[in-house]
C-alpha cells in the first residue's frame, strides 16, 4: 500500500511490523511526541530515526481541549488523542493513520479519518 499524503504511524504499526521496508515504502512518515515515549524498548526507539519519522509536538491542553471538543474518553490514550489530532491537523494532505489498535479504530471511523492495519485483520 502507498499513500500520497501523510502517513501518521502509531506505536503499535511500530511494534507490529515485521519488515520496516513495508512503512518505509508507505510515503512521508509521521507521528506525534506522545507516540515516541510509548517507544521504550532499544528496537522500537531507534526506529523513528532509522525510517526519518518526522515527529509533531502535541501539548496537553490540545490534548484537552480534542477530548471535550469530539467527546473522547479516557479509555483512549493520550497517545491515541495526539494521533487524531495530528490527522486532523493534517487533513489537508490525505493523512491515513497506520494502527493495531481496535479503539482508536473507532474512534478514526467517527471522526471520518482514514486508517490502516499491519496485524489485525481489516473489518
């Protein structure tokens, strides 16, 4: 698969996809600081550099502020949240959100943002 916009890579795509080839060949990769720090074995966290992730600054009151605006719960991580708003940041560049996660995918459907899995199985 290869995408024209952003590719925006959660840390599941990360700790999910055997061959890096695959995320390489996806398009300009990107992702957030809260997905960063969830990357804390020695494998995963020299990945971002290895694959060039260009990685977004999310601060909390966004954080806060996409909760109340789109009624996200806690059980969706910070992590998750700095996700959709990165997607929704950049909508203007097709963004397609890489994720293993059931939750966020629901949340993704919702709010009307594209997504990809590596492990589970497309519903």
């Amino acid at each position: 698969m290869s995408a024209k916009g952003a590719v925006i890579i959660d840390a599941s795509a990360v700790f999910h996809t055997r061959d890096l080839r695959v995320l390489s060949s996806m398009g300009r990769l990107v992702t957030t600081n809260y997905v960063i720090n969830e990357l804390k074995d020695v494998r995963a966290s020299v990945i971002p550099e290895v694959l060039n992730i260009e990685v977004y600054e999310i601060s909390e009151e966004e954080i806060s502020e996409a909760r109340r605006r789109y009624h996200l719960p806690r059980l969706l991580s910070d992590a998750d949240v700095s996700l959709i708003i990165l997607a929704l940041k950049l909508r203007d560049e097709d963004p397609i959100v890489v994720t293993d996660d059931s939750l966020l995918i629901k949340f993704l459907k919702k709010l009307g943002i594209k997504y990809s899995v590596v492990f589970l199985r497309p519903r």
